[in-house]
C-alpha cells in the first residue's frame, strides 16, 4: 500500500512538474512570438518614419541625408501635415515647389507637373485608408522625383537655387522701390515672376522687369 501510495505522489509530481514546464513552455513561445510582433511593428514604423524623412527631405526641410539619427526618425518623420493654406497662393502655387521642379526639370529634362505634388501633399491617406507613401507603388512621378533628391543628395542644391531667386527678388525691390515696385511675400508671387527671375538667374543677358509685370497684375 505505502508503495502505491508512494508511486502516486511520484506521479503526481511527475505530473505538476511536467503541467509546468508545459505551462512555462506556452509562456515563453507567446512572450517570444509577442515580442517578435513588437519588433515587426516598431521596424514597420521605423520604415515609414524613413520614407517621410526622404519625402521631407526632398520638398525642402533641412536635413543631412548623410548624418541621419535615430532622433530624425522620430523628428522629421512624423506624417508630414496637409497642405497648410501658403501651400498655394492666389495663383495655385507653392513657390518653393514651383522651383524645386523647374530645377528638377532642367536637371534631369523629367517633366513633375506643380498640381501633382501639391495634391500628392495634401492628402496624407490613400482613398481605401492606407498611408499615402511615395513609394506605394500609386505615384511614380513623386517617387522619381523623391528618389533622385535623396540618392543624389540635391536638396541642398534645390534649396540653395530658391534662395537664389528669393534673394534676386529682394534685391530687385530694393533697386526699383523708388520706381514704384511694390515688396509682397515671396510665397505670394505669381508664375510670371517666377519665370522671369528664373530667366534672369541662367541668363545675365536678360533684362528684369518685375514692375511690368506687377503694374499688369502678376
């Protein structure tokens, strides 16, 4: 009797030990499988943080492509927000996109129409819901555009460029204010001043006449 007894407290421990290594095996597979869901997730995240970053990157912010941090991430590579009301001006332009663009195309001879990144923008989701990524396969035109600022590391060059036409700009006031040319923000001016002051940069032959324009309402 004592070694039946005996057999059956053998066995049940037998038993509880093996309901908890059992027990203890199940945890540990499902903190493993957890945490390699977490890790999907957060280098999901991380991957479209970066394809933010590149997206902000090539329309203007301040970034060196060359010396990204993990602070970047999270710094530049929120969802960038809607199109804010100085995306356009009073005639449909971003500037800045305006010339980033030209640039763009007399680079590259890639025609990226102005409305098609500035609608591209100005919404942050796709029509079914999903994230309106550069690269999702839906915006070719973008994605070219983006991936040759970013490999190519131009947005200094595109940003440099701008800040050539907005300084010929201020000058251009500065030497005709007494003739009556009227200052106004630089994201206000119209394509045909843009043109010209493009002009104006390739070619030192040109004659610019921005009080011409502005006196006919452009």
């Amino acid at each position: 009797m004592k070694i039946t007894k005996r057999k059956i407290v053998v066995t049940l421990c037998i038993i509880a030990t093996l309901a908890v290594a059992t027990i203890t095996t199940i945890l540990i597979h499902n903190h493993i499988i957890q945490q390699r869901e977490e890790n999907a997730i957060m280098e999901e995240e991380r991957m479209i943080r970066g394809i933010f970053l590149r997206e902000q990157y090539a329309f203007g912010l301040s970034i060196d492509p060359d010396n990204i941090t993990e602070s970047d991430y999270h710094w530049y590579g929120n969802v960038p927000p809607p199109s804010t009301t100085h995306e356009r001006n009073r005639f449909g332009l971003n500037v800045y996109f305006y010339l980033f663009l030209y640039l763009y195309e007399r680079e590259t001879g890639i025609v990226l129409p102005h409305d098609t990144v500035v609608e591209f923008r100005q919404h942050r989701l796709e029509p079914d819901g999903s994230l309106r990524l550069y690269n999702n396969g839906r915006h070719p035109e973008v994605q070219k555009y983006v991936e040759w600022v970013w490999e190519g590391r131009h947005g200094q060059k595109l940003t440099d460029f701008a800040e050539s036409i907005e300084d010929m700009y201020r000058d251009y006031f500065f030497d005709n204010r007494d003739e009556g040319f009227e200052i106004q923000p630089f994201f206000e001016l119209s394509p045909k001043m843009l043109d010209a002051l493009i002009r104006a940069h390739f070619d030192s032959d040109y004659v610019l006449d921005l009080t011409s324009i502005q006196q006919a309402g452009y």
